[in-house]
C-alpha cells in the first residue's frame, strides 16, 4: 500500500513528537530506502555523500547537481512507505532557488528536506574547506524555505549550519536559534565535537535536533539512549550502510581477483530476492494470470 505525502509528514510529525531519539540509518538509491523502511526503522535520509558516491562516483564537493539529486529523491520516495527526509544542500542558488528546491522535494514525495548554510559548493560536513555565508543570507535560505512550506509545499524544514567548523560553537548556536525563530522545524548543528557541545547545542536554543553520527570522526559516536539525554531527537548514520555495502563489495572483489569465490559472503538467492521485492511481485502477478487451477 503506498501512501500520500501528507500522510508522511503527519508520520514524520508524530514520530518527532514521540519522547525518544531515533535511529535513522541513510539511504542512497530505492533498494537501500526499501530494506531500511522493511527492517522497521521509522524513517530515513537521503545522503547527499551516498548520493554523489553511488550516482556518480564522485564526493560529496558540490558536483551534484539539483536534478540529479531530485531524480534520485523520487526513485527513493517511491520505493519506500516510510518517511524519507532529503539532502537539499545550500538550495542550489539564492533564496528564490531556495523555494523551487524546496516545492520540488514536496513534490517529489519527501516528508522534510535540509537546507544548509555553507558556501557554495557545498561539502560533506566532516571534511576540511567549509565555510559558510552570512548570517544574514543564511537565515533568508531558511525564511525562503519556511515560505514556501507555509504557502503550500508539504514538508518539514531541516535547518542546518555548518558554523562550527569556521566560526566556533557560539556562532553555530546563534545561527541554529535564527533558524528555530524562522520557522524551521528541525535543527541540526553539523559537527560538534563533544559531549558537552552536544548538551550546549541543544539546551540553548531549545527545538528538534539531530546529531550526525559518522565514523572515525568528529563527533562523538553516542547511543541513542545518550543522544536522548542529551536532548536529540534523531540520530542520523549517513554513512554506516554505504560503508558496509562498500567493504563488502571491496572483499568480495579481492577474492574474485584470486579466482576464489567468496563463500557465505552475501546473502542467499532467496533473501536477496526477497528484499528486492520479487515475492511482492509474484503475488501481485498472480491476480492477471490467465492460467486456471483444473
């Protein structure tokens, strides 16, 4: 059964109402938003990093375009039920582009999109080189984005600003209240890099957050039960399946290269059948079949 945007968003909406810090892992393509909604996660993300890495096999520096990542958000929206929120950079352009990105991800099924504040091109958040622009044009990203969900788009405004790198913790809380005063409806304070940032971030400008969880990086790598308490409402893995799809497909082609194929490797013909959704679709087939039980 496939459901509205509407309905999205008030899943979304109640999910984040829901005393709790959730776990959501982040997709790349339909197949990795399918097995994520089917493992009975309530929502999830499309990584722009993932996006760049699997679409065009290139990193997260801004080489992406608008119209590539809009295709990739519609396959991803409509290979899953569960409500996905959507990389949407800096808005690709001024406030005015700001509104068409934001419409068009409401159109294009997403239940709330990210707008960030960095420079653009953009980069991925816990990598050198960022900077980002004025308070001023970066509160008027937010305000366009807010506008044009106000005049119709159904979607949830994720702010995001990447201050800390450049500017230092007290400008990052500054620009995450400007954005919570104009309207925005989830908070992301990209690369903290304590404990005691976290609490900072959280307590001082009050609303939804989301605490970016990568590997070997920056932040702290807390459960969620930690970012909990620490006043997070989403624990986002951008990377963590793309990671593993990556090591796996890495050691299997090393094998391959020796002429040994990896035994128990992968998963079997039938479950990997089974997630793609050919049992579905058996099923489904079976209403038009012309063929009759004697």
């Amino acid at each position: 059964m496939t459901i509205n945007n509407s309905s999205r968003v008030e899943i979304l909406r109640a999910a984040l109402a829901r005393d709790t810090c959730h776990a959501m892992p982040c997709c790349w393509d339909g197949l990795s938003a399918k097995m994520i909604g089917d493992a009975g996660f309530p929502f999830t993300f499309m990584s722009g990093f993932a996006v760049s890495a699997s679409r065009i096999g290139a990193p997260d520096t801004g080489l992406i375009s608008f119209g590539e990542m809009l295709d990739q958000g519609r396959n991803i929206c409509a290979a899953t039920n569960v409500p996905v929120l959507g990389d949407g950079d800096t808005g690709y352009g001024n406030a005015m582009n700001v509104r068409r990105t934001v419409q068009s991800y409401a159109q294009a099924g997403f239940a709330a999109i990210m707008i960030e504040d960095q420079v653009a091109p953009k980069r991925c958040g816990h990598t050198k080189g960022k900077r980002v622009v004025s308070r001023d044009e970066a509160v008027n990203r937010i305000k366009a984005g807010v506008d044009a969900r106000n005049e119709g788009a159904d979607i949830l405004i994720l702010a995001r600003t990447d201050a800390r790198y450049e500017h230092g913790l007290e400008e990052a809380i500054w620009r995450a209240k400007a954005f919570r005063d104009a309207g925005a409806d989830i908070l992301f304070v990209e690369a903290p890099q304590s404990t005691s940032e976290m609490a900072q971030i959280t307590s001082q400008t009050g609303g939804i957050h989301m605490a970016n969880l990568i590997e070997n990086s920056v932040t702290p790598l807390l459960s969620t039960q930690d970012l909990h308490t620490l006043g997070y409402k989403i624990a986002a893995y951008p990377l963590t399946m793309l990671s593993a799809a990556m090591k796996a497909m890495q050691h299997n082609l090393e094998a391959l290269k020796t002429g040994v194929y990896p035994q128990n490797s992968g998963m079997s013909f039938d479950d990997l059948k089974r997630h793609v959704g050919f049992d579905d679709y058996y099923a489904l087939e079976s209403r038009y079949s012309d063929r009759r039980e004697d």
